[in-house]
C-alpha cells in the first residue's frame, strides 16, 4: 500500500513541474510577441518598472585657448613655466572648467628696469598640500620668476613650486597683499601694479563650495545642489615692491647698525657669544656686524669628522684648540693673525653674497692694487687662485647669520701641518673640506694688520646703516651680567660630546707592520656618536689564540674613540684573560699600546 501511494505521488510531481514549465514558456514568448508588434524588445519591458534615467553625458571641457586666448596649460596637467632671461612675472590670467575641475593658465612677463642679471636662481620646493592652504613669499628678497605645477585627480586640486629670482642690490619694501584675484569657478585676471614686483602667493581650496541651480523635471521644479571643486584654489596673492619706477634708487630707510668687538681670544666663547646673539637678539630693524680673533683653534662645520679633517693628536701636541661650530661648511685654521666677521640679520634681510661683496668693495676702497673676488664657492679668492676667507652660515625661522675668516698673518706653516687627517683607513659620509691654496693679505701689502681690516670693514658696514663708527662697542662676551647663559653655551661647545660625540658615523682601519708578514695586522672600528660600537683584528693565529682576538676585540666595544677609554677596556681584558701564554700576553701589550698610540 505504501509503495504504491510513493509511485503516485513522484508521478503527479512530476506532471506538475512539466506544466509549470510550460505556462512559463508560454508567457516567455507571448512577451516577445508583444514587444516586436509594439518595436520593442523584451529587456524594455522587464526594465519598465525601474524608471531609471540614462545617465547624461558629461559635456567635454572646450579648447583652452578658446576660453583663455593664449593659454599656456591645459586641463589637468602638470606644467612648468618660466619666464625669460631677466623678466618677471607681471600678469597672471586663469579660466575654470567645472567637468575637468582644473584652471587654465597664461603668465605674462616683463623686464625689471635697470636688470640685465639674476645673482641667483632657486626653486621653492612644493608649498602646499592638496587641498591645503598656501602661504608663501619668496625669501632673501627674491621675486617670483616662475611656476611649476601637478594636478590630483583624486583630490582635484594642484600643488605649487615656485621659481624665485635674487638681485643682489636689490632689496624689497612696502608688503601689500592683494585682493582676491578671482572668484571661485570664475575667471581669473591679475595684473601687478606698476612699481611693484610680484613675491608671493595665499590660497585656499574649497571642496565644499555649494552652488544652487534650478531645473525642471516633467511639472516638477526640484532645486538640486552641486558640489563645485576647482582644479586650483582661489588666490589670494601677495606682492611687495622691488625697485620703484624712479631711476631704480632705492628708497628703503637704512636698518640700524651695531658693531660688536670681542675682546676675547677664547674660541669657545666667542663661538658661544655669537650663538647667544643669534637665539637672543632682535634683528627686525637692526643688523649686528661682530669682529673677533680667536687663540690657535681648529673649527670644524657641523657635520665634518674631525678625524678626517685634522691631525687631532698634533692639536693636542702643539695646544691648538679643536672646535665645532654650530653652522655646516668646511674646516678653518685661526689664530691671532686672522680676523673673523659674523654678519648677523633677520632671516629675510640674509644675503650671504651681498655680504662677500661688499668686503671686496670695503678692502679694495682702502687697497685698490688688491685683486679680490667671489667665487662660485663663496670664498673670497684673490688673483683668482688664493683663497683668503671660507664662509659658512645658519639659517633660523627668524634670525640668520653668515661668518667668516680674513687670513691677514697667519701662522700657514702651522695650517698646512695640522689640516690634514691622521689616518689612512678612515671611512666617512660626514661633510669633507675642499682643499685650497691660501695666502695672507699681509704678504701683499705690508701696512695690513687685523686693527685696520676690522676698522675698515667696520667702516663700510656703518655707511650702509643708521650708525657711526663711535658707536663700534668692545664688548667682553664673558660677562653673565650682560649675556646671561654665555658660560653655559661655552662649556657645552667644549665638551667631548659635542666636539667628538657629534661627528657622524665612520669607520676606520689601524694597520701595524710586523716583520715577517707581507700584510700588516689590521684592527677595524665602526664608531657611531664617538663611541666604538663594533671592532675585530685581522692576525696569524700562530702568533695569539682566537680567544686572544676576539677577547681584544670585546674589550673595545662600547668605549669612547679615545686613548684613555680603550686603554681602559685593554687593560681589563688582559687582566681577565688568564689562559694567556708569556708571548701572547707581550704580543697583546705591544698592539695595545699602538692602538692607544693612534688615539687621542
């Protein structure tokens, strides 16, 4: 019974399924009947109930020439524009396309009056995110010469790098910031004011900016808002005159004026006390001339090796000083019979070359036979081939100072002998001096001694500032009551810390010849902030036990780069060491002591 029951019921669920499947392709191809007596296909039908609009083709941004007649860029690209030899930037126009998002640019240029040359050319770097705001001038004077720009599709914005161009004579005044230079999604014109040079730029990007427009859908009015994001930020530009129309005279009221002369011969405070004026001093409406002599002194840049760059142990030998100043720059040699010149400023009245040149004009208006220049390493250089002055300098946010030295009777002998390194194997990336045959003014010219150099360029220094020589101050720098915190900067720029401790990563090679052996013994050091942090020996296993080696190797590791640290650490080793024979103890003894010999 059951049986039978099962058979009848697959039989009636199978007859279902097959007239299931045969209304459905009945209605199949009654839809299909339907649509081609009507012109349409089925899928029109089947996707009625939707009511999904086709979407709407977006219109193409037209030629940019066409909305912008002699358009330098086109929409969405990346573009650098200059402007001729000696020309600035005098006009700039831009129009905006909402599909592409993105400005179209042309950039006017005209001549500066009274320019045939730019002393120096430099680009900005990027001044602003995507997105972000934009907010910068030109430094050092300079004035806009030129744009490079990228375009983010993503963000739909541009970022900016701006071309700065530097007339040494030329000094700017009288900062205005414009209006705004266009409206966001209009056109842009701007023309610079005659009189005025274009230095600077402000700008925001606004993705956000709602704009409301009104359609109409069947019987419907519907307001619809759109978002409008342009391709580069309205502008706000800011400008500041160079060099007035009247004959190009410079009108700019002369700065304040003081010199300072040390009294003291102490490299270390004198180094300090120009550092405490540079973090101390207001140089908004005054410039600082400091003159200063130092005792015998070797001064390194900042990041230089004082390993590398002289023979350390000869300093200590003779009683020169070493020193690390705090600017970069290469090695220098002083004593009393060299005169050092510190021109201190506002960030935005620095000129480092200005500063060389009118030291060549101060000496060659009291010595008219030297023959002095710049060169393109900002040495003053006399006959072309000798050097008579290095230079170096340090950039703040708000302050700056440019030194350097005037060789006038130095002790050359003395120079030659110690500027050069004490070893061989001596592996660095730290900053390395360039290497220049030197001379002293006073072997040109007889009646030159650092009283009458420091007084004559005292003089022309005062001449282009609110000053008289009267007001040339001897100062002594170690006075707390007066420069309180010098002692303290001094001590720290004598320390071991910062004379050795901040030199930058080397490493060095120790080679001892030894009879018998075609190839020296070799102690290698990786030293890092002064401290040896890695050392091993190269040695015939005849001669000392691997355990010997390795043990002097140890001894080394974590002590200073200097003699009484690793004599130390030798010392220790050989005092643990006992399964050490007679020789080898003698053997680690002597090549101990040449170690210790190197060092200083």
């Amino acid at each position: 019974m059951d049986i039978k029951l099962g058979k009848v019921l697959k039989r009636f669920t199978l007859d279902f399924a097959l007239d299931m499947a045969s209304l459905l392709v009945r209605a199949i191809l009654t839809i299909a009947v339907v649509g081609l007596l009507f012109g349409q296909d089925a899928a029109f039908w089947l996707r009625r109930g939707s009511r999904r609009p086709r979407p709407r083709p977006q219109p193409r941004c037209p030629d940019p020439t066409a909305v912008l007649p002699g358009a330098q860029t086109t929409w969405d690209d990346t573009f650098t524009f200059m402007c001729p030899d000696f020309q600035v930037i005098r006009r700039i126009r831009s129009a905006y396309c909402n599909t592409a998002r993105d400005r179209v640019w042309r950039f006017d240029c005209e001549s500066i009056p009274g320019v045939s040359v730019f002393h120096e050319l430099f680009w900005s770097g990027w001044v602003n995110n995507y997105g972000g705001i934009m907010n910068y001038q030109c430094p050092f004077n300079a004035i806009i010469t030129g744009f490079k720009s990228q375009h983010n599709d993503g963000r739909e914005d541009r970022r900016w790098n701006v071309r700065c161009s530097k007339v040494y004579d030329m000094v700017t005044f009288n900062n205005v910031l414009s209006n705004v230079t266009n409206e966001l999604g209009l056109p842009g014109d701007y023309n610079v004011s005659d009189g005025f040079y274009l230095r600077g730029m402000h700008s925001y990007h606004d993705n956000d900016y709602g704009v409301t427009k009104t359609e109409i859908v069947g019987k419907h009015r519907k307001v619809r808002h759109k978002r409008v994001s342009e391709g580069t930020p309205s502008h706000r530009r800011c400008f500041s005159s160079a060099i007035p129309d009247s004959g190009g005279v410079n009108t700019r009221p002369k700065p304040k004026g003081i010199v300072y002369r040390s009294t003291s011969t102490d490299p270390f405070v004198n180094l300090a006390f120009e550092d405490w004026l540079y973090e101390n001093q207001d140089f908004t409406n005054t410039d600082i001339l400091l003159l200063w002599r130092n005792e015998p002194t070797v001064v390194i840049g900042r990041h230089q090796n004082p390993w590398s760059e002289c023979k350390v142990k000869r300093l200590q030998e003779l009683g020169i000083h070493l020193a690390r100043r705090r600017s970069g720059g290469g090695t220098v040699y002083h004593d009393l019979g060299n005169l050092n010149v510190t021109f201190l400023t506002s960030r935005d009245t620095y000129r480092r070359k200005q500063n060389l040149h009118d030291l060549v004009t101060a000496l060659k208006g009291r010595w008219p036979s030297l023959d002095l220049s710049v060169n393109k390493r900002d040495d003053l250089v006399l006959n072309d081939t000798y050097k008579l002055s290095g230079t170096a300098a340090k950039l703040g946010r708000k302050t700056a100072y440019h030194h350097c030295t005037l060789l006038c009777d130095v002790n050359t002998q003395a120079l030659k002998d110690v500027l050069v390194s004490g070893f061989d194997g001596l592996e660095t990336t730290a900053t390395a001096s360039i290497r220049s045959e030197v001379i002293n003014l006073k072997d040109v010219d007889t009646s030159i001694d650092t009283k009458v150099l420091g007084d004559t360029i005292a003089e022309y220094f005062m001449t282009n500032h609110q000053g008289q020589m009267e007001q040339v101050c001897d100062v002594d720098p170690t006075s707390e009551a007066l420069y309180p915190g010098v002692g303290k900067i001094a001590e720290e720029l004598k320390s071991w810390e910062w004379v050795y401790g901040k030199t930058p990563p080397f490493n060095i090679c120790l080679r001892k010849p030894v009879n018998g052996l075609a190839v020296p013994l070799g102690v290698y050091m990786k030293v890092k902030k002064g401290v040896i942090v890695d050392s091993y020996m190269e040695c015939p296993l005849l001669w000392v036990s691997e355990g010997v080696i390795q043990d002097i190797g140890y001894s080394m590791r974590g002590r200073r780069f200097r003699a009484v640290d690793v004599q130390a650490g030798l010392e220790k080793s050989l005092q643990s060491y006992r399964r050490m024979s007679d020789d080898e103890r003698q053997f680690a003894e002597r090549l101990g002591q040449f170690i210790v010999d190197k060092l200083v």
